[in-house]
C-alpha cells in the first residue's frame, strides 16, 4: 500500500500556527530535545536504528504509558511536536512509534507497520508491504484509519466481530529538520474491564514487552483526577524497572480536578505521597480541546501552563518550579536521556556482538553457496576431501591434528575413534572365541555340580552360549564314539585320518555363528562412526542425509565382500586339517610326555603300595632296580582302542588351538580390515565427486531456495551489524 505524494514547497513559517502543515520547525527548532554532548551518540542511535538493526536488539526509547484518557497522547505531542488526532478509538489501538530523524537536507514522512511475531507467513507479508508516504499532520487520521483496517481492528462502538486492539505496531518515521534522534512510542491505554477479555491481556502484554527493555525510559502518565494508587502503570513500571532509573511520573490534567483536592495532587508531584518514584514526579496542564482546535503552537502552550500554575492555588503550594510544565520536563528527559545513553550504548555494542557472532556462526551452518554446477562440484569436493581427511585419521588414530575436535572424548564414549574400538571389538572378538568357540566345552566334576552324579558318557547340560558341557571322561568317551565309526584300513593303536577331520569339524562348529556376530558388529560401529563424521563434516541436513545413502551402499557392499570372504575362510576350515605350524606338534609332544609321566607316575603309584607295603627305598644294586621295571612292566596295561582315542583326542585339542588362532587372525585380517575398514576412505572421495554428471550433482546437493534466501538474509544482516559497530565505535 503506497501513497507516493510530492513533499509541499509551502514555508514551513506560513503555518507556523497550524498542526496540518508539515513544519519541522516546531519538532526541532522549539523544542530541541537534544545538546551537544548528546548528539553525536543520538546520531550513532539513529544510524544503527536505521540500519533495520533496531528490530533485533533493544535501542534507547520513549515510551509514553497509562491508563484509557490519561492523557498520553497530549504529553507524546508535547515531547515530540507531533499532533495526534483526538477521534474517539484512533490512537490507542495499537503501539504508534514515532521516529524522529534529523536531516535537514531531506524531507520525508512515512507510515508502515510492523507486524508482530504471531502473525503467520502470509499476514506478515501483508502488513510489512503497508507504505504510506505524507506530506502534513492532518494526513495523520485517515492513515491510522488505513492501519487500523489493514490490521483487522474492530470500528469504535462495534461490539462483536474483529478485536479492538492489535499486537503489531505502526511506525511514523518522519525524516527532516527535527532536531531529533529519538524514538518515543504511545501505547494503548491499559484497560482492566472489557467485553472481551482477550483485550485486556493484548494491551497487557504488549504494554510489558516495552516496559521490560531495559533501554526503555517509562513515561508513566497518571491524571491527577485519580488516585494514583489505582494506576496500574506505576506498579507495572516498578516490577521491570526495580532500580528505578528509566520511569517518570507525569500527572496531567490538573485543571479538571474538583476544588480544594490540589494539596493532594501537589504532594504527589513533590514525590511526597505513599507512591513515590526515584526519578519523581512532573505536572503538567494538557491543552484543552478548544485551544487544540484554535492551533496552539509549542510557544503557546508553554505560556498557558506558566499561567495556569502561576494562579492560586498552584502559586501557594510549593511547587518545584523545575517539575511544572512541558518545557522542564523535556529539558529533565533530556539530561536522563544523556546518562541513560551513556549507560546503555555499551550493552548495545557488546548485544550487537553477541549477535554478530551468532549471525556468522547460523552462516557457516549453511555451508558454501551452490547454485551452479560448478559451484556444487567445489563444495561436494570439499567436503568428501574433509570426510576423507576424517576417515583416514580415525583408521589411522591420528587422533589430534585439525579434526582433533571430532574424536574429542565425552565422558566414557570415544566411538568416535574407530581404530580404538575396532580393536577392542577384535579382542573381545578373539576372547569370545576362546571361551565359546569349541562346540564341546570340558570342565571338571567341582566346576559344573550337574556332571557329579552323570555317567562318564553323558553329555549333560548345555550352556547360555549352547556350548555342549561335559567332563573329562564325556570328552574322552564322545572321541571313542567318533573313532569307532570312523575306523578303516589302519592296524590297531592308529586312527583313520578322517577321524581328526570329524572331530575337528564338529568341534568348531560355532565359529560361523561367532564370526558373523563379529562382523556384524563391526559394521554397526562403522556405520556410527561415519554417521558421526558426516554430521561433522556436513552442516547441511538434506545433503548430509544424500552423501549418507551413497555411503551406506558402498559400506553395504563392503560388507557383503567381507561376509563372501569369512565364507571362504569356513569353507577352507571345512577340508581336511593342514597345518604347518610348529606350535602344533610342539603341543603334541607337550601332551604326549605329559601322559607318559601321567601313566608311569600311576603305575609307581600302585607299586609302592602293593609290592613295597607303602614304603619305597631303591638302592643302587642291580637286583633292586631289575625289581622295580618288573613291577612297573606287570602294570603296563595297553588298551589299544585307548591308546588312538588319547593320541587322537591329544591331536585334536593341538590343533583346534592352532587352527584357531589362524582362523581369528584371518577373520580380523583378511575379513574385517582387507574388505570393510581399509575401504572406509574411498566410500566417499574427491575422485567420486569428479564423476559426478549435472543432474546426479544437482540431485545431490543443491541448495534450496529457502537456504539461499536464509544465506543472501543472513549476509545482508551481517553487514548490518558489522555497519552499526563501526557506527558506535565512531
């Protein structure tokens, strides 16, 4: 909405008694609420407010407050030289900003509307494209009859329907010869009754959002008809300004009071009543409304308030000349205006910062612009170089250097260093395997209660692996059971070569099962390790979540590779056993003299006992020696069946160890790192972004209109910032 009228080339000095002409004279030059030591900072105010910086932080403001018809608005004409019309339901409504710019060399009047944050995409939209540029005061009416409708408040005395106030605001920034640098805002009177109780809580809340800015100085307006304890802006202002630096009473409308109530109204203004403020109190004589429609200039008014309180019995009640009158308060608004600034200006700066910081950081979070091809291609190749670069350092653990923030540890979780947890996973990988791999588990009768009442042959009980657990004697009669239906051509004491084979397959028989758990969780941990490094390389979620599927089918299909590898190395463990490991006949020695001491230790045993009545003395002579080997050769037992089941059973147990070893080495080398944890790195690299065609590039990581109107938003909005900084450090 837009009103483009030329400004009037009529001598502001024609009309000086007149309100519709627009005469900046009487805004600046008559009343001058500004000094030299104040200027150059109102300036700094004025530029960063004009920046568009104002909206985000908090910038030095008046605001003008109080009840319905306390007077607010001819105080706010008071202060800025600005004569708000008097209809009935016009002027509080809604929050009216008044910004006033000095630029003598320019003259420009314009109304727009900020809309406020409840308000949806397209209800914004509307009321932000609200423009009117005018040219004199008496324009003043229609426009705010214009903003009333576009913000769908309800028509004076219409009861139902639309509401009758709104939370947006309407701007007046009125640009010329001003003499002002300043914002002064007139709220809605503050209501405590209405049909619509949602009424009542707008006015409310939007009356506290000013209130609650500590740069905002609180003119508190409360008529001197009333008792000002019932007027809830002094206790509202009290509750957000507790120190008391930024609110100022103002009692109008003194001359509407009943006769001899002035002692009560004059305690008030001296700050001597049960309400009383830190900044104290002014007085002040509202123009009457017939004066208003003669045309009062500022000069007049002025005389007529000098007049009025110089007359009894005003004259007599000991007023502080200084607090009476519309000229004494602009002069005090603007010495609290001097040292308000000055106290205030450095949280501006350090808030502007704050802002700056989080602005940068919301612009790297977009990532580098990419609208073109090109552009798409540098930025994928970028970070597939640092994905890349982040692989690489946790297969490596090179866990410092610049990516040292990714593998930075939180409490007991460092998942994120892969090559740490890949190896603990191997050794659990290779520990299980030890404690579960053997399909028959031998342990002693005091270890397992369940094999102390069992026959030898029994196998009893199973475990929470569903290892077979038996006892030495179980172990030794399944071997027997095994060699008897496997025996062929040898002489007996030997054992047909098949026999080793069977047993050895049916004892590693879990090794597949614990083999595939292993590499599943593995898989599980690189999956959450790369998981972990897109999101730190990646700030952008819809390509984050592109790169991720491409990664997870290479992953998956290294997987697969390395699920056909284990398959080979169980179908290399399923052939006949070769092994040319010397720990294995090291270990088959080992057992083989174990159990010859074992037996002869036996049959010394039963010796002593039966041939020497428990008492042993060899000497050196022939005959006691021929003795002993004849007593020892009468024990010498040789069950042949026996003898092949030991040497067989002796066999088996050396080799599984070693086949074991072989087979956990082969799983962890040749199945985890060959096929899923050295091809990490090229699941997404530089190389694979170069073979990327236009359409697959744009499918992959385009940028969305809404990121390039946040990015070309947020790039604006920070050269805002970085302007309004130099303009405070001036």
């Amino acid at each position: 909405m837009e009103n483009d009228l030329t400004p009037t080339s009529e001598d502001p000095g024609s009309s000086e008694e007149q309100w519709t002409a627009i005469d900046f004279r009487r805004v600046g030059d008559e009343l001058g609420l500004q000094s030299s030591r104040t200027s150059q900072r109102l300036n700094q105010i004025d530029r960063v407010r004009a920046n568009g910086v104002g909206d985000h932080v908090a910038l030095p403001q008046l605001v003008v407050c109080g009840d319905q018809s306390a007077g607010k608005s001819s105080v706010l004409e008071g202060i800025s030289g600005i004569p708000f019309p008097r209809q009935d339901g016009l002027c509080t409504r809604f929050a009216t900003e008044i910004v006033l710019r000095h630029a003598p060399q320019a003259i420009c009047m314009t109304a727009t509307i900020i809309p406020h944050s409840s308000r949806d995409d397209e209800e914004r939209r509307r009321l932000a494209s609200f423009r009117l540029e005018f040219h004199a005061f008496d324009e003043l009416p229609g426009i705010i009859e214009a903003a009333s409708q576009s913000m769908g408040i309800r028509p004076s005395g219409d009861a139902f329907g639309a509401p009758a106030f709104a939370a947006d605001v309407l701007r007046l920034e009125l640009v010329g010869n001003t003499g002002l640098h300043l914002t002064i805002v007139d709220l809605p009177g503050l209501i405590s009754v209405s049909e619509n109780e949602r009424d009542v809580q707008l006015v409310s809340n939007l009356v506290d959002s000013y209130l609650e800015s500590s740069r905002t100085i609180v003119l508190a307006v409360v008529p001197a008809s009333s008792d000002v304890d019932t007027q809830g802006i002094i206790q509202r202002a009290r509750r957000y300004d507790k120190d008391g630096v930024r609110t100022v009473g103002i009692i109008t409308k003194p001359d509407l009071i009943n006769v001899g109530t002035e002692q009560r109204v004059a305690r008030l203004a001296k700050n001597m009543d049960r309400t009383k403020l830190n900044l104290g109190f002014f007085l002040l004589k509202n123009p009457a409304p017939a004066e208003l429609r003669e045309g009062l200039s500022p000069l007049v008014r002025k005389q007529a308030e000098q007049a009025f309180f110089s007359s009894e019995p005003w004259s007599s009640l000991g007023l502080d000349p200084s607090r009476i009158g519309i000229e004494n308060l602009r002069r005090f608004l603007q010495e609290l205006l001097d040292s308000h600034i000055e106290r205030e200006l450095p949280k501006v700066r350090e808030e502007l910062r704050e802002l700056l910081e989080r602005n940068c950081q919301d612009l790297a979070a977009l990532g580098t612009e990419r609208n073109t091809p090109g552009q798409i291609r540098i930025y994928l190749t970028q970070i597939s170089a640092d994905f890349h670069g982040v692989v690489r350092a946790g297969i490596d653990g090179d866990y410092g250097g610049r990516d040292a923030k990714f593998f930075n540890v939180h409490d007991k979780d460092f998942a994120n260093r892969l090559r740490a947890v890949v190896h603990l996973e191997n050794e659990k990988f290779a520990n299980h395997m030890r404690e579960y791999g053997q399909t028959r588990k031998v342990v002693s009768r005091a270890d397992d209660q369940s094999l102390e009442s069992a026959d030898e042959a029994t196998e009893l009980s199973l475990n929470e692996k569903g290892q077979i657990i038996v006892s030495k004697e179980g172990m030794a009669a399944w071997v027997k059971e095994v060699y008897l239906r496997t025996r062929g051509r040898e002489l007996p004491g030997n054992y047909n070569h098949a026999l080793l084979a069977e047993l050895f397959h049916s004892q590693s028989l879990n090794w597949a099962k614990i083999a595939r758990e292993h590499v599943d969780a593995v898989a599980k941990l690189v999956s959450t390790f790369l998981e972990a490094a897109l999101k730190f390389v990646i700030k952008d979620v819809k390509v984050r979540q592109n790169v991720q599927t491409c990664v997870q089918k290479s992953v998956q299909a290294n997987v697969k590779r390395a699920i056909d590898e284990l398959d080979v190395l169980l179908d290399d463990e399923a052939r006949q056993p070769i092994t040319y490991n010397h720990y294995y006949t090291d270990n088959i020695q080992k057992a083989r003299n174990d159990q010859s001491k074992h037996d002869i230790q036996n049959s010394m045993y039963d010796a002593i006992q039966n041939d020497w009545n428990g008492k042993f003395h060899v000497s050196n002579s022939s005959d006691e020696i021929e003795k002993l080997v004849t007593s020892l050769q009468q024990r010498v037992v040789v069950d042949m069946t026996k003898q092949a089941c030991s040497e067989a059973q002796n066999d088996l147990t050396a080799y599984y160890k070693v086949a074991m070893k072989t087979f956990v080495d082969n799983v962890c080398r040749q199945v985890i790192e060959r096929h899923i944890i050295a091809k990490l790195p090229s699941v997404f690299e530089p190389v694979i972004v170069s073979g990327y065609e236009t359409e697959e590039l744009l499918r992959m990581a385009a940028e969305s209109a809404q990121v390039s109107t946040r990015r070309d938003e947020a790039r604006h909005f920070q050269q805002l910032l970085e302007r309004s900084l130099e303009d405070l450090n001036v």
